[in-house]
C-alpha cells in the first residue's frame, strides 16, 4: 500500500523531526494523554456507540444541539461515510486540497469535478467559484484554512457560496479541522439552522496534537443525514480511550489558543527563512506553509536522510513533485528546519 500522506514515521529507518504532519507544536495536553491511558481500564468494555458523554460537551462547546453531532474515528471516517450515505452523482472539489475528498467520492462512484485554485490569485479561493454552483452539482467540499495552503475562506464569500448551496440543493462540506489554529478564523457552527445543506467537518486531531487516536466529528441541522451516516458504519467506531481524550480535550479549551500565540510570530519567522534561502512561499494563516523548491523534486528524501521529515506534495492535484508543506513547530526546532534546508540546498 503506498502511504501518500504526512506523518508516516514509521517507514523511516531513523528517529526523525517531523515537519509533515500539521499538528499543534505543543504536542498533547498532559491532561489528555493522563485520560487516554486511565481509560485503558475501561477497554475490557465495548465503547459507547453513541459516544454520548463525548457528543454532549462537543454540543455545549460549539453551541449546537447534541442531535447535530456525530463523532468518528477522525474526519476521514466521516468522509467516506457522508459520501456513502448520500451518494452524490456529481461532486466539485477545488485543487490543490485534501486528498481523501476525492478518494472518497471516487470509491462511492460520484463524478468528480476539479475547481483549480489559481496560483496567480495565491491559491485562494474567489467569487468565481459561485457561478460553478449549480443544479448539477450534487456535493462541494471546501477546506478553511485549505490543506496544504492554509489560506482561509473569507467569511462573506463563504456565507455567499453556503446561500447558493441552498438554492441549489448542494451539500456544502467545509472542513474546518485546522480552524482552531488560525488566528481571527470563525467556524460556521452557530450558523447550521440558516443553512440546512452545510455539513462542517472538525476534529481533536490537530487542535490537541492526537492522530493516532483517530477522533472526530461533524455539525449539520440535518438529523436525518446523521442517522444515514450511523447506518454506513460500523459499530464501535471511535474507542474507550478516544473518547476519553476527547472529553479530558473539552476540559481544555484554551490549548488551542496557547498553541496560536506560538504558531503567530513562529509561522512569520519561518516564512522569512524560507524566503531567503530562495525558495517561493506562500503566506498561509494556519500552522503550516505550502512552499515550492524550483528543481528540487527529491527534496523530501534527501531531508529524511538528515532526520527532517516534509510532506512531499507531488500527489496533490494542481501542484508539482517540488512543492512541499511543512509544519509550523516550536522556533528551535524551526530553526534546525531551516538549517538542515540550507546544507541540503547547497549540495546541488
């Protein structure tokens, strides 16, 4: 099987720094990691399907009724479940972004169409898009802040694009899983009711640095396409110990924020270093930086050989095999990022 996504430390022979996988660089809460192990106890017992508890304090803290809640084994779980709950015939997606949109549209048999994210607009999304939204479309996927970009949605175009959805009858899915590590970004949630197409995606994942726990959720006034949802999965999908961290999470609300203070002044200084060893860079607005190397096709190898791992973005629809992500981490080990850069970029 060929791994295409970042945070794949276990083919390499080394330990490594990893700069591939976009997580919050203050790693996980203490809090949270004390409740995943306590929970181990717990694990004699099947988890509760419903994931009540869990989906009850995601209600009070995002503002929305627990009926509107479903949890998952992260957002790619729900993904490929709302795609094969509502089938959709024909589905835009806009490129460069998150591949397992179309990985999970494609293995449910919809038509997938590519909306290109122009490099000269500095792959942000525009107006534009709008008059794509039409009868035809069944399903639009939207990443705020976009993954490998980290360009954000301006919040009047999205509530612009979230209107025409509704007079068209498309399922509007916004991914706001990077969202709570991007400063002055608002989240949709408290509009679900105004816009009964809106399906938003988020996630424990980024925010409280736990991926290999495998948890997320998704928000929609649509009860109806939840059960649909809950039908096209197993049971038991997210585990007694994922669920455990989830809530110790809930009870750490300013974690993010901690995290964004650092990210902030981090993700400029970075940009700068970038800049200055030549390489194009793209001004992002969340914990990560898209950033292309002209030439340097093998640049994610040669790094890994040196203990930094990047996240190769040859595989990402509308980019090329010298465009690269690259997590906004703590500033010393940013700085060991730009000086292992600089010794690899000299050897050509």
């Amino acid at each position: 099987m060929q791994y295409t996504h970042g945070g794949d430390i276990w083919s390499c022979p080394a330990p490594v720094l990893d700069f591939s996988a976009n997580l919050n660089p203050l790693g996980m809460p203490p809090q949270v990691k004390q409740a995943a192990e306590a929970a181990i106890t717990d694990a004699i017992h099947y988890p509760d399907p419903a994931c009540r508890k869990l989906t009850a304090g995601i209600a009070a803290r995002d503002g929305v009724k627990p009926e509107q809640v479903l949890c998952g084994a992260g957002a790619a779980d729900l993904i490929f479940r709302l795609v094969w709950a509502e089938k959709p015939r024909r589905a835009m997606v806009t490129a460069p972004t998150f591949s397992e949109y179309g990985q999970a549209l494609r293995a449910a048999g919809a038509e997938v169409v590519s909306y290109r994210l122009r490099r000269e607009d500095g792959f942000d999304l525009t107006e534009d898009i709008l008059r794509r939204i039409d009868h035809d479309l069944d399903m639009l996927f939207l990443c705020t802040p976009n993954n490998p970009t980290g360009r954000t949605i301006p919040a009047q175009l999205l509530e612009a694009i979230a209107g025409r959805c509704g007079e068209m009858g498309v399922r509007l899915v916004v991914d706001e899983c990077f969202l709570e590590l991007t400063d002055g970004a608002q989240g949709l949630a408290g509009r679900l009711e105004a816009f009964p197409t809106l399906f938003l995606l988020r996630a424990f994942t980024k925010s409280y640095a736990i991926p290999g726990l495998r948890l997320g959720y998704c928000l929609t006034a649509d009860r109806a396409l939840l059960d649909q949802m809950e039908a096209c999965a197993p049971a038991w999908a997210v585990s007694v110990p994922a669920q455990a961290a989830g809530l110790a999470a809930l009870e750490q609300p300013g974690w993010p924020e901690q995290a964004r203070a650092v990210i902030g002044p981090a993700r400029e200084k970075l940009f700068v270093a970038l800049d200055a060893l030549g390489l194009e860079v793209w001004p992002g607005q969340a914990n990560y930086l898209l950033f292309r190397a002209p030439g340097q096709c093998d640049l994610k190898e040669r790094m890994a050989a040196r203990g930094i791992l990047l996240r190769s973005c040859a595989n990402y629809d509308g980019l090329g095999p010298d465009y690269y992500r690259a997590a906004v981490r703590l500033p010393e080990e940013n700085e060991q990022l730009i000086s292992t850069l600089r010794a690899v970029l000299v050897e050509n």
